[in-house]
C-alpha cells in the first residue's frame, strides 16, 4: 500500500486579521446593501481570526482585469509551490531528483505549460520525471489530488509521488460583483499552498521508528443534477463565485449514506475510524459534518483549527490538516477518514491506516 511520508506547506506574505476583512467587506458593499452590517455578522460567524493573501489588502479595493490577476496567481503559485514542495521533502532528507511523478491540482488560475513545469525546472527535477496536472475539483482537488497520487503509486510500488495543491482564491475576488455569494466568499477564503510526498510499497521509510499512514480505499461521489451549488462563473473581469446556501443541507442529508457506502466496500465501520480528517470549508460546513456523522466536535478539532488561522484555502486546505495530523502519534491499526466537499457538487473520500512497516 502507498504510504503518506510528509506534508509542507506555504502561505503568502500578506496576512489580514478578520476584523479587518470585515472593514474592507462594509466598504467594498456598503452601496449594495442596505443593511449591510446585519450581512457582515457572518464574518464573526465564520470562526476565523486570521487568513493569507497574495496582494495587499489594498490592492482588492481596485477593479483588475482578469489577465492580471492570471499573472499574479502564475507567479504567486510558483514561489509558494517551490516553498511548500522544499518543506515537504526536507522533512524526509530527499532531493526534488529523487521524484518519479509530479502530481498538480489547483482552481484558482490558468497556465500553459502548466504550473509543475515550471517548478520542475525551478528544482532541477529530473527530466523524464512524469507530471499530472489537474484542475477544476476545487475544494475537493486535495482528497482527489492524493487519491490520484496513491493510486500511480500502488501501481508503480518502487516510485515516489509528489502532490501539490496551490490555490490563491483572493485573487479571483471580482470588485464589481456585489452578490451575496461574493460576500460570503470575501468573509471565507484565502491562499496556500500544501505538497504531500507518497510512497510506494518498496520505498524505504525516512523515519522507521514512525508509523506512516497508509491509503487504503477512495472513493467519488458526484450527486445528480447539482452543478449550481458552487464553481465559478467566467466573466471579463476573471472568476465570478458560485456559492449555495444549501451545503451544509446537502452534509446533514447525503453526507452519511456516502460514507457507509464507501466503507462498506472495504469492510470498515464508521465505528472503527478514530481520526477524521475533513476540509474545512466553513464552520457551517463543519458542524453539519459532526452532526450528520455523529461524532463529538473534538474529532474535528484540528479542521477548526485550520480554519481559524488560515481560513478556506480551497484544495490545499484539508492538506494543512493532514500536516498537523501527521505530528501526532497514531497506534498501529487505527483508521482515518479524510473527506472534502467540491463542485460537481461532489463529496472525495480516503479511507487511511496507520500500519508498521513489515520487515
């Protein structure tokens, strides 16, 4: 079975305190709301303290044409890209020669070459290393991204995989959409970056006194007819949100069956699983899942930490949550689930164990 062997991450330079995207929000929509502060309680709704963009705050209050922002988001992903996937190796003594297969997933821009080219000569990889870029999965493309990644590497058992999740969502903030979506998308969303390294069966452990997570099922599941609960618009001006009121809706009704499916076909109950490991796309979504799951609230602590310091980082989000969870000491045996919701609408799956390594 592939194993999870590390987790870096990165954030760009310009942090803002809530209270202070709160202030930019009643400026940016006071005209467009007449009660515009009985929207903005949804700021101290959301739990976050502190998020991380990539322009200053006052580079959002002017309108940018989208190949601007298309520009800002090419170099942003680049030098955070590089920061996490140096993070990530470091803590296992590897060299960026050393991979085999280069996994990237983002949402938030557009390049051709894609963006693992670039990074792939900026770190001197080897040059037959193979690349997988994908895009469009949204908050759900770091479950999906680690699934693909495990999966080359259950086939290729002597291989080393890299993931990387870059996502820069205040970058697609559109100025003049004064839409409640836009507004709750200003209360929520931030940037990051997050690379897993993955190996396969055969590749000898960094640390052999440590127990190392295993992937042992994934799952996708897409509900019928549901492409207009959350995406993206494509205007002029760039990336128009699409959010839904009715996620945390879908998590208390659907949430539960999809999970007993999926664990049903590897032979595990909800029961056994002692680490959940889920996105953390708003607190609202959050408590939907320990409700619909009935798991106490500290189960998804770490996910609720991730989203006070750092707020929604799309796809590389629930990866800052694995980061963490990785510096814990887990018994052998002992499952995780890891779940991300995305649009299509469509809820990623992974079913992890922590497993000695057989000598």
């Amino acid at each position: 079975m592939p194993k999870i062997l590390a987790v870096g991450t990165a954030i760009p330079p310009y942090p803002i305190r809530q209270e202070e995207a709160k202030q930019f929000a009643r400026k940016m929509f006071a005209d467009s709301f007449s009660q515009v502060d009985r929207y903005l309680q949804i700021f101290e709704n959301t739990s976050i303290r502190c998020r991380y963009l990539s322009k200053p705050r006052t580079w959002y209050e002017q309108g940018h044409p989208f190949v601007e922002k298309n520009k800002a988001y090419f170099e942003t992903a680049i030098e955070l890209g590089e920061q996490a996937v140096r993070r990530c190796l470091n803590k296992t003594g590897m060299a960026p020669e050393e991979i085999d297969h280069f996994v990237f997933v983002s949402t938030t821009g557009f390049s051709t070459p894609s963006i693992d080219a670039y990074l792939i000569n900026r770190l001197s990889m080897k040059r037959d290393v193979k690349r997988t870029p994908v895009w469009g999965l949204g908050c759900a493309g770091g479950v999906a991204g680690l699934a693909r990644a495990c999966e080359y590497a259950r086939a290729n058992p002597s291989e080393k995989v890299l993931l990387l999740a870059v996502e820069c969502c205040s970058l697609t903030f559109c100025s003049s959409d004064r839409s409640k979506s836009n507004l709750v998308a200003t209360s929520l969303f931030a940037d990051g970056a997050a690379a897993v390294l993955i190996g396969g069966e055969n590749v000898a452990l960094p640390d052999k006194n440590r127990i190392f997570p295993k992937m042992i099922h994934t799952q996708s599941y897409l509900w019928p007819d549901s492409e207009d609960v959350m995406g993206w618009e494509f205007t002029s001006e760039g990336m128009k949100v699409i959010f839904s009121r009715s996620i945390p809706d879908l998590v208390h009704a659907d949430v539960m069956p999809a999970v007993q499916y999926f664990l049903a076909k590897t032979g595990t109950d909800l029961s056994q699983i002692e680490v959940f490991i889920t996105h953390p796309g708003g607190k609202k979504v959050l408590d939907a899942y320990h409700q619909a799951l009935h798991i106490p609230p500290d189960c998804l602590a770490l996910s609720y930490q991730v989203l006070r310091d750092y707020g929604n980082m799309s796809s590389a989000t629930i990866l800052f949550v694995l980061e963490r969870e990785l510096e814990k000491c887990h018994a052998a045996g002992s499952y995780g689930l890891m779940s991300a919701l995305g649009p299509g609408f469509s809820l990623e799956l992974a079913l992890l164990r922590w497993d000695k390594e057989e000598k």
